[in-house]
C-alpha cells in the first residue's frame, strides 16, 4: 500500500487542529516537529485504519447502489 502522504496545507491544518487538543486537554504545548512527527506517525500506524474503513463505507454503497440498479432493470422485464 502506498504511504499516506499530507501536502503542506494539510499538515499546516493538522497541526492547528493538535495544538488546542493538546493545550486543553493535556496541558501541553505541541511545538512544530513534535507535531510533525505525530502526523507522520499517526498516518504511518493509524491512517490505513481510518483508510480501511473509508474503503469499506465506500463498497457497501456500491454494493447498495448496485442492488438499487438491479432491482430498476428487473422492473423493465417484460412478461
């Protein structure tokens, strides 16, 4: 699987959305590379997690779509 990568927007993002967390709830202020490399290791171990699960909420709505389509193209049949 190819590594989840975060353009420089995203990680800028990310980093915005760690520090409050982590002032608020842990009392710690989350300096730029310490928060870089959470990134890069969240997305490292955790990301194919969250991945995985996109892929699996993407398929059951195919799969749903599909039984929608099946069922219209039976309605077509003609007797």
């Amino acid at each position: 699987m190819k590594p989840i990568r975060f353009s420089r927007e995203e990680i800028a993002d990310i980093k915005a959305r760690l520090r409050p967390y982590f002032r608020d709830e842990l009392e710690m202020e989350l300096r730029d590379l310490p928060a870089e490399m959470l990134i890069d290791f969240l997305a490292r171990e955790i990301g194919p997690y969250f991945y995985n699960r996109g892929l699996y909420d993407a398929q059951a709505i195919v799969s749903q779509m599909s039984e929608q389509v099946s069922e219209a193209i039976a309605g077509l049949e003609r007797s």
